[in-house]
C-alpha cells in the first residue's frame, strides 16, 4: 500500500482511558500560531502522569524516589488545543516489561468525547548504578488501575 493509502488512526474516546486528570491551559501556552505550542502538549503529559503516579502512592521525589526515566516520547495531534481550553488528561497503560512501562495519554478538550492529542511515555526504572531495574510487585499492582 502506497503511504498516500494509509490512513491515521481515528482520535480515541474518553471511554478509551481508565484514569483522568484536569488540566489548565494558560495564555502562554499559545503560539504565534494562536494554538497551544508543541512543547506544552509533552509538558501536559508531564504533569499528568506525574500527578497519577504521586496520588497512587508512587514516589517520584525526595529519598523514597523511584528513578523512573522517560526513555522515549511520541505524540499525535488531531485538533488544535488553545487557551482557555480546560485539558482532561486520560492515561491508560500500553505496555509493562520487567523494567520499563508505557503509559499513554489522551487530551481532550473542555467537554469534548475524541482526544485532540494521544501520545505515550515509556519509562523504565533505574537504581542508583542507573542500570534498569526490575518494577517492583506494588508498583505493577498500582498499575494495574490504568489496563484497558
């Protein structure tokens, strides 16, 4: 099939993701464009995963840290976001290995059902050598609330 048949994926659902945090858009996220600037779609991500790891009992700072580095990035857009749209972040978890897992993300807009943005983040666990290291069994029972 010539790459001019190939068809993107269709945006996802809310249905789609299992857990959801709310996000503000600010004036500075727009662009010349008038839309929200690349950067600020991976920083949502960012926050958002972030924020479900800490409510989750998932240590990401101080001496219990667990050294979780992002490895690996992707995003899709399929609308343009602005300020002052209200982001709803879904995560969902699209892989677990023995050292590494994959969380993607959804944002949808305001009261919108299609995500106008889907990307991932691959983390993987390190130890203070900063070698991979096995995911403990608390951690992927935790993760388990994000399998679709």
């Amino acid at each position: 099939m010539s790459p001019a048949a190939q068809t993107r994926p269709a945006p996802g659902t809310r249905a789609d993701y299992r857990a959801f945090r709310t996000l503000p858009t600010r004036w500075m996220d727009n662009d010349e464009y008038g839309h929200m600037n690349n950067a600020t779609y991976l920083s949502l991500f960012d926050t958002a995963i972030s924020l479900w790891q800490m409510e989750n009992g998932i240590p990401i700072r101080g001496p219990d840290a667990m050294r979780l580095l992002v490895v690996e990035t992707g995003c899709r857009y399929h609308a343009e976001a602005e300020f002052p749209d209200t982001i709803h972040a879904g995560l969902r978890l699209g892989h677990i290995g023995t050292s590494s897992m994959r969380t993607e993300i959804g944002l949808f807009r305001n009261d919108e059902d299609r995500a106008c943005t889907e990307g991932f983040f691959t983390q993987v666990l390190t130890g203070a050598q900063g070698r991979p290291a096995p995911l403990p069994l608390p951690l992927r029972e935790t993760l388990q609330a994000l399998l679709p």
